[in-house]
C-alpha cells in the first residue's frame, strides 16, 4: 500500500501542475510582450471609427466610481455609473444587436432595432419598449468598450491625441490612443482607449478625473470573438404572456423642456460652444465636444425638490448665491432655482468653476442679458 501511494504520489503532482499552469494561463498570456507597431494618433482614432460596422460577440464588464446625486426616477443611471456592470454582447451592427446585463438577482437583455429598444426583464416577465430619442437616458449599451471609445474619440481634435503603448486584452493585441481634452472648463484629465490591432474596435476604455488615480470608469473587454451573430440571437418578439410597458424616464427631462418657459441660451457658456441637438426642445442646451460636455435643461418641480433634498445629505455639497453644486469625479452637477425661471440643471464632465460660469451667463438667471 505505502509503495503505490509512493507510486502514484509524483502522478498526482505532475497533475496538480498541469491544472496551476492552467489556470494561470490567462494571467500568462496576458503578460506576454505585445508588438507596439508604430501606428500614428490619428490614424488609430480613425481606424475606431471605423469599427462601428465590425461584428463580434464577447463579455464586456465596467467598473464606475461615480456616487451620482440623483432621485429615484433616475437611479438606474446612478447604478450605471456607480457600480460594476457585467454585459454579454452580440453586435450585428449599431441598429441590430443585443446587450444582456447579468446580476446577482438574473438578467436583463436590451435588444435595438431600427426603431428602438426593447428591454426584455427575464425574472418580471416584462417587455419595455423605448423609442429613439435625441436625449435619451444613458443604456449599459452606451459602455461598451467599442460604444464608448468611438463616442469619445469621435470629435478629438489630433493635437489631443497621443500613442501610450500597447498591452493584451481579452487575447488580443490592443494598442493605446489617449485624448487630453484641451478645454479648460474640462474636468476630465484623459481619456485612455485601448484598441484591437487587427479590427479596430475599442477594448477598453479608461476615464480619469483631475483629483483621482482611481478611474471614474473603466470598461473592458474580457473576451471578444470577430464574426457575425445569429440574427435570431440579437432580435425580439415579447412572449404571448409578457407584460408591456413604455419607457418613459427620458420624458422627464423632455416634458419640462416642452412645457416651462425657456431660458435664452446664449451660443456659448463657460466657454464652450453650443451644439444643435435635433428634435430637442429649445429650453435644453448641450454645450462642448468629444469629452467635454455641459448639458442646460429646465426640470420638474417634483423632480427638483427630489434633487434638491438628495444634494442637502451630501457634506460635498455646495451652496451659495449661485446655486447648489456638486462633483462626482468628473461630473458636476448644479441646481439653480430662481423665483422668475423655475428649476433649472446644469451637468456634464466640467469643473464646479465651469458650472457656476456657465451659470452666471444664462441672461434669465441672474447673468448678463
């Protein structure tokens, strides 16, 4: 007896060596030196937006350190940006794929057709169906690796761009293209993208703030396949059995821009230019490029309160005779209420000093006419 187990002790050995190396293959691989071919900026960033039409499956995770101010009726965007995001991917093409986000508690799968979004929520057996709209809502979608990268690098002007290098991601060679927005309102310090060799596509994209070594977000690929989904897999049809709803939380937003009084907004704040949003209502302004955004809208009155009170709990709130305010690494947010207005929101990736700027120029709220 002692001599088999003496036998069959080095067996066992050598299989516990197979499996450790095994398992560390991924962490290896990794590791491995990637060739950092001397591809400019600027080519690289046009090679991204290229990509929007490459096809692929794949498991994408973000990961987002942002405590976002917000009410109830928008604490889906708060998770989004505060918490950590598993998605499972199959993209046909920007009006044809499907999203599912995974959970502790089950899954939710977001499928986008030519006309919209269908939410399917497997647990509730509910079907959510939302129109394309100009300001809709922030969608797991919208942090995809390959979604995000694209929209961030879209409107960078080649002095921002710089080549950092390159590392492996989800098995594949991915070489690095940063942006550092020129903007002084900005409260972005840079935006890193990481992109694959062979096709472009986006697969990891890194955002810092001005204060932090920690991102305010960071999406990646964990894995990634090249080639065409089912077309069964990425379309809906709700079951015979499912409950229907009708999105409704970009309405909020879009109801007050329709019905208060608007604000004159001027063509630039804080000194950044307007942008013409099509179909918007003439109460909301978007403001800046690429990173550096600053979005103008009129609220509810509901929908103030409720912020107004979330904003008071906050010991990193500030307020003053210009509004309240707060940052939430590179987002800032500010409440203006005056008695002649009615409630207005001021957000985007600019510093606090941009918000109250901008604040100070909007002619109805106490600015410059």
């Amino acid at each position: 007896m002692a001599s088999g187990f003496r036998a069959a002790a080095p067996r066992w050995a050598v299989v516990g060596v197979v499996v450790a190396v095994l398992a560390a293959l991924p962490a290896l691989v990794g590791a491995l030196p990637v060739a950092d071919p001397s591809v400019p900026a600027a080519e690289l960033r046009a090679a991204v937006l290229a990509s929007a039409d490459v096809q692929y499956s794949g498991y994408a995770e973000s990961a987002g350190g942002l405590a976002l101010p917000v009410t109830d009726q928008l604490d889906s965007v708060a998770d989004l940006f505060s918490d950590r995001t598993e998605m499972r991917v199959w993209w046909r093409g920007p009006d044809d794929h499907r999203v599912d986000v995974i959970t502790t508690a089950g899954e939710t799968g977001i499928h986008r057709d030519a006309r919209g979004t269908w939410t399917w929520e497997y647990e509730r057996a509910t079907a959510t169906r939302a129109a394309t709209t100009p300001l809709a809502l922030p969608a797991p979608p919208d942090l995809l690796p390959a979604t995000l990268g694209r929209r961030l690098l879209s409107e960078a002007a080649d002095a921002e761009l710089t080549r950092i290098g390159a590392r492996r991601i989800a098995g594949r060679d991915a070489l690095g293209l940063r942006t550092t927005p020129a903007e002084p309102a900005s409260a972005v310090r840079r935006v890193d993208v990481w992109v694959d060799r062979a096709s472009g596509l986006p697969l990891q994209v890194v955002i810092l703030d001005e204060t932090s070594e920690v991102p305010a977000l960071d999406t990646r690929f964990l894995d990634l396949e090249l080639g065409v989904p089912d077309a069964a897999t990425t379309s809906f049809v709700p079951p015979p059995d499912a409950r229907l709803r009708t999105a409704d939380q970009a309405e909020i937003v879009l109801e007050a821009g329709r019905r208060l009084a608007p604000v004159r907004l001027p063509a630039t704040l804080a000194g950044l230019p307007r942008r013409m949003i099509e179909g918007a209502p003439p109460g909301i302004g978007l403001y800046g490029r690429g990173v550096t955004l600053l979005a103008v809208a009129p609220v509810p009155r509901r929908l103030a309160d409720g912020l107004r009170r979330t904003l008071g709990q906050s010991p990193d709130a500030v307020t003053d005779e210009a509004g309240t305010r707060i940052a939430a690494g590179p987002v800032g947010l500010m409440l203006l209420d005056p008695p002649d207005a009615g409630p207005y929101v001021l957000t985007g990736t600019v510093t606090l000093d941009a918000l109250v700027e901008a604040a100070a120029q909007l002619p109805a709220l106490g600015g410059s006419p």
